[in-house]
C-alpha cells in the first residue's frame, strides 16, 4: 500500500512543512520537553511524526548535533517494525479507563532497555475517561526522567484544559494542499508514474486533506491504469464539470437540469462536483478583483453573480450530508441562482 510504503521515516520526509519545522526545533533544544500533544485531522501525519520521534531519541547512530534517526540500527529497525520495547502504543479509543492508565503509569517507572527513552504515544487521546485523565495528570506533571509522553488526538476539544496545558503542543491541522501534492510527487516519482502536476493537484483537492487519502487515491488510479486528468475525472465522479459551468454561464436552465440528471445516473459525485465547482468559481472571483492568475479565462458571471452563486452552493454543500436525494441541494441551489 502507497500510504504505508511512503510513511515518512525521517524530519524530513513529513511534507508537512509546518509541522516538520516544530519537530526539528524540539529535536534540536537542549532540554527535551516530556509531554507532548499531536493535534490535527486524520491523516495528517500524527502517528508516522510520533515514531519518528521515538526513533530520533533512541537511534544508536545520532550525533550530538544531528537530529535524524538512521533508520538502520536495530532501535530505529525495531521502533518501525513495532517490536521495539520500549516505545508502548496505545489505542485510546479502546483502552480508555482507570485501569489501563494505571497500568500505563505503571510502565514508565521501568528503565529503558536499549534506548534512552521510553516513548509513550497515545493514539485518540480524547477518548480516554475523565477518571482516566485525573490519574495521568500526575505522572505527565512530573513524568519521570526516561519517559516521554505523546498524545495524540482528531479532537483538542475534548481533552480537559489541564491536560492541554501540560503538553507542548504540535499543530498537524489539516493537510494543506501544496504539501499533499508534495507528498504525492514524491511517491510518484518513486513508483515512476509521470503525472502532471495538474493531475495531482486534482487528487490533492479530493483528499479531505488528508495525505492518507491522497495516497489512497494514487494507488487506486495507478493501479487502473488512469493516464490522462479527464480519466481522473471521471474516476473522481466529476467528469464536465466545465461543461456544467459553461451552462450555469449561458443561464440555460433546462440544459442545466438535464445535464445533473445525467450525472446523478453516471455515479458522479456531487460532493467533488461542488468543490470543483467552487474552486473554479473562487479563482474568477480573484480575477474579477484584479488578482491576476495564469492561463484562465474569464466567466461572463459578473462579480456579484459569481459571489451569489457561491453562497448558494456552499449552501448546497452543507445540505449534502442530511440531503435524502444526492442532486437535490445542487438542483435548488440553481433554481435560486437563475429565479432572480
Ligand atoms: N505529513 C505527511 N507527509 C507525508 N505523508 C504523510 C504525512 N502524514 C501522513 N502521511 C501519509 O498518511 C499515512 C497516515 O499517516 P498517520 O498514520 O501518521 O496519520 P495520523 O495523523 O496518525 O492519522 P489518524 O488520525 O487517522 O491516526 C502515512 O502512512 C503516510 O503515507
Ligand atoms: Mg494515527
Ligand atoms: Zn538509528
């Protein structure tokens, strides 16, 4: 699978840029913090950025003054394999009580084996019970000299401020476009696919911002042989998508209803559609504003049109999810554009 073949091994290899500098500027400080919380969306990076970690202070083979993990000596091999001892991973979602914290806490009195530190990650880390969270305020107050602690979490919200307020706070957020597309070069070039970067920007775009996502969808389309962006498109369930644009232009509202109707009969997907569609209006909103962009032409819209219609179908986005009729929010959405 891409999404594991290309997990990052190294500080460097995390395309997310924000993230990679916040990690080498811990790695690099004298006094390493004990506790720290992983904060971002699915996908982002949490997990692959805490082994990371965790082989970054026990590699056999750093230096002083480097702050990479060799990714060859037996600590670094283990860590990645998951056999290593003393680096414990833990799945809040489902240990989440008094006890198993206990028992966590437990743990940390050990001394390391092989390493210098023994790593605790915490996967979905807002899961575990508030009595849960009381025995570990201690022990993250004052963790013991050879522990270090990593939470990590979809949720910040639902993890009590004393917790938060413990903890050096990484921000993964969500995957930003460029970095995703980044990440996706990257694996192309390995995998030897000869993608434009239009094909993975569109990719990029439908990945919920995720980079496991991304990665997910590049295995998928190479394996089914998809070559050209319009191919990608009708994969993604977009295909004429300008062509629908190119309509709603015209205000040509019977072509505009036939034209959905085909493609809720083709599978497309109205939620890629929209986002497409949004993205596209927002550049000739840019331009209309004198914010030039390469190699587009300009909509017939005027600006007050365009900054309607996308009311409209964010509108239209959101009822989406409760909508018992996939095409239904889109198909209102246009009737309100074209009744005024
Ligand atoms: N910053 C990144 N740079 C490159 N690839 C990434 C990055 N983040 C995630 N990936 C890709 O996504 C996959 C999943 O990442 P990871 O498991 O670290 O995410 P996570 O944040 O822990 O997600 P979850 O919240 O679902 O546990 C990785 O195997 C890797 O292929
Ligand atoms: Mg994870
Ligand atoms: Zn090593």
């Amino acid at each position: 699978m891409f999404y594991l073949k290309y997990r990052p091994k190294t500080v460097s290899e995390i395309d997310n840029s924000r993230v990679k500098e916040t990690i080498k500027k811990i790695l690099e400080s004298k006094n390493l913090p004990h506790a720290f919380l992983f904060i971002g969306q699915k996908g982002t990076g949490k997990t692959s950025a805490a082994r990371i970690f965790a082989k970054a202070v026990n590699c056999l083979n750093k230096k002083e003054d480097q702050i990479e993990p060799c990714n060859r000596c037996v600590n670094c091999l283990s860590i990645a394999s998951s056999s290593y001892t003393d680096v414990i991973e833990m799945d809040a979602a489902s240990n989440r009580g008094i006890e198993e914290i206990k028992n966590l806490i437990k743990e940390t009195s050990f001394l390391p084996m092989s390493g210098r530190y023994r790593v605790f990650i915490i996967d979905e880390a807002h899961m575990i019970t508030s009595d849960g969270f009381n025995a570990l305020l201690k022990t993250l107050e004052e963790p013991p000299e050879s522990a270090i602690f990593i939470l990590a979490t979809t949720n910040l919200e639902k993890l009590p401020k004393t917790i938060v307020s413990r903890c050096v706070k990484v921000n993964f957020g969500k995957g930003l476009k460029a970095d995703i597309v980044s990440m996706l070069k990257r694996v192309g070039q390995n995998e030897k696919l000869n993608y434009q970067n239009d094909f993975y920007s569109l990719i990029a775009h439908h990945s919920d911002y995720s980079f496991r996502d991304a990665a997910k969808i590049l295995e998928e389309v190479s394996m089914q042989k998809i070559k050209t962006v319009d191919e990608l498109e009708s994969f993604l369930g977009i295909r004429g998508k300008n062509d629908l644009l190119e309509i709603i232009e015209k205000k040509d509202s019977k072509k505009t209803f036939i034209w959905i109707e085909e493609f809720a009969q083709n599978g497309g997907n109205f939620k890629n559609l929209i986002e497409d569609i949004l993205e596209e209006l927002r550049v000739q909103l840019l331009i209309k504003k004198g914010v030039k962009i390469e190699d587009e032409k300009t909509s017939v819209l005027t600006l007050t049109e365009i900054s309607r219609l996308i009311k409209l179908l964010m509108e239209a986005y959101q009822l989406l999810r409760s909508t018992p009729i996939e095409s239904l929010p889109l198909e209102i959405a246009l009737v309100e554009f074209y009744n005024k």
